[in-house]
C-alpha cells in the first residue's frame, strides 16, 4: 500500500526521526499531550463550530463563544494527562490565552461577512505526482472566496511565535493545500492566510506555479529520505522538553527502551554513540502541531 504522508508526518521526521518512528512507524500509545496542543485543538473545535453558525446564518455572541470554550475545557481538561513544560505556568492561564485567542478573532471578524465559506475543517487526499506514488492528506481550517473571487486557504495558530514574512512565502504546510485543492478550483488565484490568534495578526502569502512545482518536487525528495530511512536516530534539541516520548528516548534516558512488539523495531536500535541525556530546562518553543495526520 503507499503511505500517505502530510506536512506534519513529514516536520515530524524532519524535526527528530527518532519521534517520527516513534510517533508514526511504531505507533507508541501516548498517554499525555502537552498543554500548547490541547489549547490548540479546543480553540480550534470553538472555531469551527463558530464558523458552522456564521455558514448558516447564525452569528453567536461573543459571549456564548466563550462559554462553549470554557465549557469545552472543563469537560476535557484533565490534569494527570495534559503536561504542562513551563511549570510556572498555571493552567488558568492557557485557558485565559485560548480565550484571548477567540476574542481577538471574533473582534477582528465581527460580523463575519467579509467572504463566502467554502468549506470547514475540509479533509484534502492528493498526490504529488500523476502516478499516484507520493500520496499527501491534511486538514485545512477553512476555504474562503475572498470579495475579489481569490479562493483563500486559512490556518488558524494558537502559539505566541509570529514567523517572518519571509518563513511564511517559504512555508509548506498551506501551499501543500494549495496543490491539493489545484483540481478544484483551477486556475481560480489562491492565497494562503495565517491567523496568529493570541498575537492578533494575520499573514497572507502566494505562490507561483513554478514554486508550486518546486514545492512538489522538494516534497517527493523527502519522502523518498524518509521511506529510505533506517537508523532514526534521536535528534535532541529544545523541543524534546514537548516530546511525548522523552520518557523512553534514549537522548533522554540513556538507553534503548523495549520495542512494543519484535516486528516493529527499527533497523537499528542501538543508541548512537556520543547520544547524551540532554538538559531538559529552557526549551524554546513547542512545535505548532495540533492534529496529527
Ligand atoms: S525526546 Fe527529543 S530526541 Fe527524543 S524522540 Fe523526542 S524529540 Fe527526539
């Protein structure tokens, strides 16, 4: 069967191959999430329920947003599972930047007519190339004909960290989208939209087609990397404080942890040489990774 890969299955191996194995090859069960990502995906659930409203016609008060926020949070939160790096960080007050997310954006948006929904949370299934091999899939946060007939791909982030125009016109995530929704809506012009919620700025980009092309060719090099791979070595660094596997990493812990079954050990599993348990104070940021694919 050929594997389907998405942007985050492929930042993931980028980032550490030791998380993507196992993250995606050994599927280890994980019983904790980070505080950033559950933040992530209750703005994100609120967001779309919103949009769902607004689509028919309905716009809820500010108020009644943030209430099904809260109400969400209470329902899900629980504190043995949600990690939480920056410890002296209470949990009230993710909550308060989740909050402050929604506001920020229902104020912007207020009264939401500014473009025609064309879809929500609307799953996308493409390959790279005409023979089917590099299957990709991903979720976009919602399509929107913008006044000016341009069809606007828009993601929604919920972390602090603002990239620069510059990372944005080279990001890969939104144009992957872009590739995907090509056979719907044809040469119609497209723009990628970032919403940084909590910062209150959006950031908008475009892409040629040639740097499409680009984007397709560069993608297919690293999944032929990946399929390739076979030592996934751990990769430390200051993201590994979010690691859902330090607790077994041998960067972390200084040894091989048992594998979950004899057939899903990687090609090599002795820890490299020179591989030290690292410092786990002062990680920089968590990666913005709120749905895995
Ligand atoms: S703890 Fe760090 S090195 Fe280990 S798997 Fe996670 S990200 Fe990779």
């Amino acid at each position: 069967m050929v594997p389907v890969y998405s942007h985050s299955r492929i930042s993931t191996f980028e980032n550490c191959p030791r998380q993507f194995y196992y993250r995606y090859v050994e599927k280890r069960p994980v019983e904790t999430e980070g505080i950033e990502a559950f933040v992530g995906k209750r703005v994100h659930e609120v967001l779309e329920r919103l949009n769902r409203f607004v689509e028919r016609g309905q716009v809820p008060s500010l108020g009644k947003v943030i209430a099904r926020f809260r109400a969400l949070w209470d329902e899900t939160f629980q504190p043995e599972r949600v990690r939480i790096v920056r410890a002296e960080n209470p949990p009230e007050s993710y909550r308060e930047s989740g909050e402050r997310c929604l506001t920020n954006h229902y104020r912007r948006h207020y009264p939401f007519d500014r473009d025609e929904s064309l879809g929500i949370e609307q799953h996308v299934s493409f390959s790279l190339d005409a023979e089917g091999r590099y299957r990709m899939q991903g979720i976009i946060d919602r399509i929107a004909r913008a006044p000016d007939g341009a069809v606007e791909i828009h993601d929604y982030k919920t972390g602090r960290w603002v990239p620069t125009q510059q990372a944005l016109d080279q990001d890969r995530q939104l144009a992957l989208y872009q590739i995907g929704l090509a056979a719907r809506y044809g040469d119609t012009p497209m723009r990628l939209v970032w919403h940084y919620l909590l910062r209150d700025q959006t950031r908008v980009s475009t892409r040629t087609p040639e740097q499409l092309d680009e984007l397709r060719a560069a993608t297919a090099t690293r999944i032929d990397q990946i399929e390739a791979e076979q030592s996934f070595d751990p990769r430390p660094s200051n993201l590994c404080g979010w690691c859902e596997f330090r607790d077994v990493c041998p960067a972390v812990t200084g040894t091989e942890p048992e594998p979950l079954a004899a057939d899903a050990a990687p090609a090599a599993t002795a820890p490299r040489a020179g591989v030290r348990p690292i410092a786990t104070d002062a990680p920089a940021r968590p990666a913005d990774q709120l749905r895995l694919l």
